[in-house]
C-alpha cells in the first residue's frame, strides 16, 4: 500500500499545479483580456468558450487538490486541523487551501455562472456576482502565497524548529 501515498502525493501536487496555474492566469492574465476584448467587442470568445472551460478545470482541480492532500494527511487529519503544535504548520496550509476550496466552490463558480449566463440573472444580480467573484478570487491569489509556504514547510518542519 505504499503507493497510494506516492499516488495521492502526485495527484495533489499535479492538481494543485492546475489549480493555482489557473488562479493566477485568471486573475493576471483573463481580468486584463476581458477588459480589452470587452472594449473592441470580441470578448465572446472568451467567455464562452475559454472562461467555461477553464472554469471547468479549475474547481474540480481545486477539489482534487484537497482530497489527495486530506489522503495525504491521513491519520494526522484531526491532529493537523486542530493546529497541534506538531502539525501547525501543515495544518496552516491545509485551513488555508480549505478556505481557498470553499471560495472555489461557494463564490467564485456560482458567480461565474451568473456572469457567463449559465444560469439566469438580472443586470444587478450580475453586477453583484462579478464583485462577489472578483473579491473572492483576488482573496484565493492573496491566501495561495501563505498557503504554498506552509505547505513547503509543513514538509520541512524541523528546519523551522517543529
């Protein structure tokens, strides 16, 4: 059974690539896209056809990120959540990629499917959803930074003196 460690431990560095690959192109790179194309009329491009798609990758890469790293977790999954001094420091990471997933799943997605009229909404509901996603993910690029720190040293405890 020793690989399923190995398996789970790949899985969430791949997906967790994916995910935070993706956070940062929305937030650095489609946000300036949209806004161009919205000016010279062309951003029907991206909206329905990349925006969906990535969206698609997007959070089901972020839900696989937490349940390999929960795998991963394994028996230290209480010891790590309750921030026991021996696992504060993955389990950092861990509240802070749940926040992150909860995000994902809770604002961002349902937000986005408003303002890519996957589902209907009013002119004001729209213009509530781009606030609620825009904060949400600016939030998920702000907390990705502690989060892949504490991850690393949850890795490498001992040189932080745990």
């Amino acid at each position: 059974m020793d690989f399923v460690p190995a398996i789970a431990r790949w899985l969430h560095l791949m997906a967790g690539v994916m995910w935070i690959g993706l956070l940062y192109y929305f937030n650095f790179v489609q946000v300036a896209a949209m806004k161009a194309a919205a000016a010279d009329g062309t951003a029907v491009g991206i909206s329905k056809h990349v925006a969906p798609r990535a969206l698609l990758f997007f959070r089901w890469s972020a839900l696989v990120t937490w349940l390999a790293g929960a795998a991963l977790l394994g028996p230290s999954f209480k010891a790590a959540f309750a921030l026991q001094p021996s696992h504060a420091l993955i389990g950092m990471g861990a509240w802070l990629g749940t926040i992150m997933l909860f995000n994902v799943w809770v604002l961002i997605w349902p937000s986005q499917r408003k303002i890519l009229g996957m589902v209907k909404a009013t002119d004001a509901q729209k213009i509530t959803a781009r606030r609620v996603a825009f904060l949400a993910s600016r939030t998920n690029t702000m907390l990705s930074i502690p989060m892949l720190f504490f991850m690393a040293a949850g890795a490498h405890s001992s040189v932080y003196g745990y």
